[in-house]
C-alpha cells in the first residue's frame, strides 16, 4: 500500500501587501470581473460610487479570459496602471 502526501514541497517566501489607498480621490480605479454575470451589477453601482461620491480620476473594467484560472500576464500588466483593484466574483 502507497500513502501519498498532497502537500507541496515549496519554499515559499513571505510577501507584503501594497500600502492602502487613503481615498480613492483622483486615483485609477480597475475593477476586475472572473466573467460571471452576477459580477456585473455590482460593478455598475460600484463604478457610479466611486465616480459620484469618490471623485475617482479613472474606472477601468477588466474581465479575465476563464474564471477558473489565474488571469493572464498580459492582463497583470494592464492592471498594474491602476492605484487601486476591486476583483469581483460572481457566484
């Protein structure tokens, strides 16, 4: 008989998270979407929000290519313009 351990044998290094945004003032905004509908009407009112009450500069809508992946490099790179990402699951 063969146990088999599903742990990962990885040296995993420890990160920081990104300083938070005091306000969203003037600030590019990215709302990202897995692509499932019931993201959009959050981000419809989210995005009204942050442009009425937030004075957001910029809201740029993003949506990944399948939902049950990790979003491609090329849409890491779009992403990194942004001060401030909102990601948005619609299950």
């Amino acid at each position: 008989m063969f146990i088999l351990d599903p742990t990962a044998e990885v040296d995993l290094k420890p990160i920081s998270s990104a300083p938070r945004l005091k306000s969203p003032d003037k600030k590019i905004i990215g709302l990202l979407s897995n692509g499932k509908a019931a993201v959009s009407p959050f981000f419809n009112y989210l995005e009204k929000m942050l442009g009425k009450n937030w004075n957001a500069k910029t809201i740029l809508r993003y949506t990944k290519i399948n939902y049950s992946a990790p979003a491609d490099p090329d849409l890491i790179r779009e992403l990194s313009r942004c001060h401030m990402i909102v990601t948005g699951i619609g299950d």
